[in-house]
C-alpha cells in the first residue's frame, strides 16, 4: 500500500461518528494511524476525546504529529456544538464532508472512503435529498448504478435495493436485469477479495420461491432469468433459493455471497449474527467506499459509551480495499 491515506468522513456532528473514531484510534498502533485522515469538525472531535477519556493528540494534516489522529477541518457555519440533536447545520455538515472526500478520491488525494454514520432526515433538512450514503456517492462520482453489500466474518450479503419501498422493491426494482448485475457486481468484488469463484446464492422473493406460482410468480418471472443469465457466463450462482434458509446456509459455509432482494431481507440475517463486526461496503462506483453499519445513535452521543468494534472493521475493510484496488 502506498502513502496515499484513506479518509474517513466524520458522519453527523451530533451522532456517534466522532466518538466511535478517536476510540477505534486509540487502539491502532501509530503506524496504522498514519494511513488515515478524518474529514470533520475538529471541535467536535476534540469533544468526543472528552467525552471518551482519550488522550490521543489531533494534529492537521500538513504538520500531523506522529502517532496522532489527522484531521482535515471542513468549517460548516451552525453547528449546535453539543451531541445528541437533529440539525440542519449538521446534515450540510454531512454533505460537504462527503463531498470533500468524494473529490479527494476522483483525485487521487485519497486510496477510498470509510464513513461514520449519517442522520438521512438531517441531511434531507439541509436539502440534500438522498436515501443515504450509497446514494449520494453514486450521485457525486457519477456513478449511474450502485449496489449496497453488507459483509461479515461469516455472511456477506449485496441487495438488489435498498431504500425503497417493499411494494417498488418487488414491483420495480426486482427485474431480470437488475437481479443480473447485482450477481455479476457482486462475483467481481468476491473475486477482489481472494476468492477465485466465489459460490453465489439468490434469495427468493416469495415465500418457497411462489411454491410452483400458488404464493406469487415473481420468482418465475423476474428471479429466474437473471439468475440463468449469469450461470451462462460461468458464474457460480444458484436460485432462486427461498429466503427462510438460504441465509442459514450461506452463514453455515454453502455460500460466499448472498443476493437479497430487499432491505429487509438482507439486513436482518447480517444484524442478528454480526451487530457489531458486520460492515457496510458501496459497491459499483468508481471509487472505493465502506461504513460502520450503524446509526447516529443520538440517545448515546456524547456518553462515550458507544461501541467502536464496527469502526475497527470497517478501518480494516477500507485497507484491504485500498491494497487490492487495480
């Protein structure tokens, strides 16, 4: 890996973000420290040391203090300066720290992106109208399709959607093709993480994949095709299998990668084994990116209580990322 730093955006000023980076930091050793920069609020940041007891020094960039924690300060004007708050000014915050990451990425400046958790109704408030931060990526880098998938030590999962409703997830977003790229997106990044022909399963849409068309002939009709055009390619991919197990035995070792049809049906199996381990990683963009895969957790900001387990993977996701691009 060269000496291009990873940047990892601050999240939501008034959310856990700043909190669960100067915990994750404490416990790098400094060489490990030098291989990332903060894009934030450098108040904010000396406040969740505060809260979280940590001693570790905040330096700047250009003059950054060896074994310390870089931060490159964006100034956003408003900041309520207290944790805890749903503020616009901290959903603008949000955006140009993103945004700032984003061109440093496209540039070059950074190896990718690990983010902390945005709030979605501050940044809606601020007017910046996205589902979240595969969105708002694929917006800023151009990206006409992106793919979210959640990864954990024993189960991996990319969804065909995410953020919108059941009824658009099934009805508009479940298509023959959509369902195809998603396989092939999601083959290629298990191929970049080492595995030569990673096995593939797709979960069905209805319950017992429509039991022969007796619960719904989605499966049929639009599961079915883009499943088979993948297998012609020589993809290792099966299904439609149904849900109720598939994700049992891909935990269990049968797969290396799941295709969830919906936000639910992919999230749910991920948080209930790997609440605090499992990753959130964008995939289809020209850049790479990936998350803690939780919340702002106002009720918790500013306690120092928040556990930082999600930071550290998602601090070692973004280095193996880094080292395997190109």
């Amino acid at each position: 890996m060269n000496d291009t730093p990873i940047v990892i955006t601050m999240g939501d000023p008034s959310g856990v973000g700043a909190e669960v980076i100067v915990k994750a930091f404490a416990e790098l050793s400094p060489d490990a420290r030098a291989r990332y920069t903060v894009i934030g609020d450098r108040d904010t940041l000396e406040r969740a040391r505060t809260a979280c007891d940590v001693t570790l020094p905040i330096t700047d960039p250009e003059g950054r203090e060896e074994g310390g924690l870089s931060v490159l300060h964006v100034p956003v004007d408003g900041l309520p300066g207290k944790f805890g708050v749903l503020s616009e000014a901290c959903g603008e915050a949000c955006y140009q720290y993103i945004k700032k990451a984003v061109e440093m990425t496209m540039d070059g400046a950074a190896a990718g992106i690990v983010t902390a958790p945005i709030n979605k109704a501050a940044l809606n408030a601020a007017g910046h109208h996205y589902d979240g931060h595969t969105g708002l990526l694929a917006h800023l880098s151009g990206s006409k399709s992106s793919w979210m998938l959640l990864a954990s030590p024993t189960l991996n999962v990319i969804h065909v959607s995410t953020h919108v409703s059941l009824k658009d997830a099934i009805t508009e977003r479940a298509t023959p093709d959509r369902i195809y790229q998603t396989i092939v997106t999601g083959h290629r990044h298990m191929q970049r993480m080492g595995i030569e022909s990673p096995r593939i399963a797709v979960a069905g849409i209805n319950p017992h994949c429509g039991e022969g068309g007796l619960f719904g002939n989605e499966d049929d009709l639009q599961v079915t095709p883009g499943v088979e055009r993948a297998q012609a390619e020589g993809i290792n991919v099966v299904g439609p299998i149904p849900a109720d197990t598939a994700y049992y035995r891909a935990h269990s070792g049968d797969f290396d990668l799941m295709v969830a049809q919906y936000h639910d049906q992919g999230h749910i199996p991920v948080k209930l084994i790997a609440f605090d381990t499992a990753i959130n990683c964008s995939l289809g963009l020209p850049i790479d990116r990936c998350s803690v895969d939780h919340g702002t957790a106002f009720d918790l900001a500013g306690t120092g209580r928040a556990k930082h387990v999600n930071m550290l993977a998602a601090l070692d996701y973004g280095r193996k990322l880094a080292a395997s691009r190109g």
